[in-house]
C-alpha cells in the first residue's frame, strides 16, 4: 500500500515538473516573440550582410575602436552595435567613410552635432548635457534652413560620437538615448551617426567683402 501511494505520489511530482518546464518554456518563446528588433541607420538599399560588429569589450582604447571602425568601412562593410534589452534589440549601424577613398572630406558644420563624452556640442556655441538632447534635435531637425546656424535639412543632420576612452557601458547608454530620442522626434530610424575624434575647431574669420568663398562639399545619404 505504502509503495503504491509513493508511486503516485512521484507520478504526480513529475507531471508537476514536466507542466512547470513546458510552462517556462512557452513563456522564453512568448517573451522571445515579443522582442522587437529594430534596425538604425540602414539604408534600404543596403544588406544585412554587410554588417560586421564592433565587439567593444575586445578593444583598449577609443584610438582602436576607430582604428576597428575604418578597416570595416574600407572593406565594403558596415560597423555596427548591437544592444539588447528585455523589450528590444537595436542594431544600429554607423556610416563613417573610408579614408582612403577621400582625399578631403568637407562637412557643412551646421548640419552636424557632436556628442563628446555625454556632453553635446552644436557648431560654436556653448556645450550643452545629455538631456538637453531632445531639444537640440529639434532645434535641427525642424529648422529646414531658417537658421544659418543649423542644419539645412533633417536628412543632412549628422551626429559625431566621440570619447575621451573607451568604457563601452557609456557608449551603449548614449546610443540607446540618442537612438530612442531621434526616433520619437522624427518616427524614423534613418539616424546618421558617425565615430569620430573630438573636434576642436576654431571657427573661421569672416571672409572679406567681395571674396566669393568656394561651397562646401556636402556628404549625404
């Protein structure tokens, strides 16, 4: 009697488990389907293929990430960052251009904004903090050529990332940020963003009267 009550009692134990295992496993499948996956700044025209991740951990320092970065571009690839969470996975792809395919390459300041250790920086005016990115978007993004001073159209806006040093948690937060604004603002993921060096320019003398300046050379999508 004893050993006939035992021998329930495990069968019913091991329904038990089977029934809380297939449980957890429809809920990985549930959760798993409900991840949304989300491509930034790839073109249309452009291959999933060609992507190529920059694996952050791997490298020292902001010098190599670069380094990493060009060698990925001047083999016809794409450099990419992929970053998961429970609801979402971003992907988002950085459009640098190969050095050895320009000798020059000439970008309209204006239609730039650079982020340099979390900290923004638009032309020649003050630094602004991280938070203030949402405003400083817009700011370009709807301007369409009012303001000289800004970008002379949402496609042209190109964002420069830059670090002192590499520490990857960072530069995952900023992306998240940047990515998870820019498409609140414009319901889009062509986003342009490029790894770049600090760049500490001087802005230019006025040039004088009657001095015909020659247009810059514009990169765009």
């Amino acid at each position: 009697m004893y050993l006939r009550k035992m021998k329930i009692y495990f069968k019913i134990s091991s329904l038990i488990i089977l029934a809380a295992i297939s449980c957890q496993d429809i809920e990985r499948k549930e959760k798993k389907e409900r991840l949304m996956f989300v491509d930034y700044g790839k073109w249309n025209t452009q291959n999933d293929s060609l992507g190529v991740e920059l694996k952050l951990r791997e490298l020292n320092d902001f010098r190599e990430l670069l380094n990493r970065t060009e060698d990925i571009v001047c083999n016809d690839s794409l450099p990419k960052i992929t970053i998961k969470t429970d609801q979402k996975i971003k992907t988002i792809y950085f459009h640098n251009p190969c050095s050895e395919n320009y000798g020059c390459i000439l970008i309209k300041q204006k239609n730039v904004i650079e982020i340099h250790n979390d900290t923004i920086f638009k032309s020649w005016e003050l630094s602004y903090p991280l938070d203030s990115l949402e405003n400083v978007l817009l700011r370009d993004i709807e301007n369409y050529g009012k303001n000289p001073e800004l970008a002379d159209n949402p496609r042209k806006l190109l964002i420069y990332l830059s670090y002192d040093s590499l520490q990857p948690d960072k530069l995952y937060r900023t992306l998240d940020v940047l990515t998870d604004v820019y498409s609140e603002i414009t319901d889009s993921t062509n986003i342009n963003i490029w790894l770049n060096e600090r760049n500490n320019f001087i802005p230019p003398p006025p040039p004088p009267k009657g001095y015909e300046s020659v247009e810059e050379i514009e990169l765009t999508e």
